[in-house]
C-alpha cells in the first residue's frame, strides 16, 4: 500500500508541475515561459520524484504501468 501512495504522490506531481507549466505557457504566451521552460518542468519534476519515491516504488510516475503492474499480480 506504501508503495501505491508513492505513485500516487508522484503522478499528481507530475501533473502538477508538468501540465500545469504547459498551460501556464499556452495561457501567457508574451509572458510565458515557452517551449524549453515546459520541457524543463517536465524534466525536473521527473527528477525530484525518481529521486524521492524511486525507492520505494520504482518511480513509475504513470497509472498504465501501475495498473498493468495490479493486473499482473498473481494470488
């Protein structure tokens, strides 16, 4: 269950910072931060996930791989 709510952190980061720099850039686009600013908030919010719930969930940081992960436990 640990690791599950590690994912879970590390998804909602990932939208958090990713997807939210990208819409921030497409909103404000005179003042925005633009295409490389998105690609470094994706980039760095990766970073600080692998390096803070890589250990205890190997840092997945997408549902299908969790789900696939579910599905593939045997009883």
């Amino acid at each position: 269950m640990k690791s599950y709510g590690a994912e879970f952190i590390g998804t909602f980061w990932l939208v958090l910072g990713g997807c939210g720099s990208a819409v921030l850039a497409a909103a404000f686009a005179d003042v925005g931060i633009g295409l490389l600013g998105v690609s470094l908030a994706f980039v760095l919010t990766v970073l600080t996930m692998a390096y803070a719930i890589g250990h205890i969930s190997g840092g997945h940081l997408n549902p299908a791989a969790i789900y696939r992960f579910i599905g593939s436990q045997k009883d």
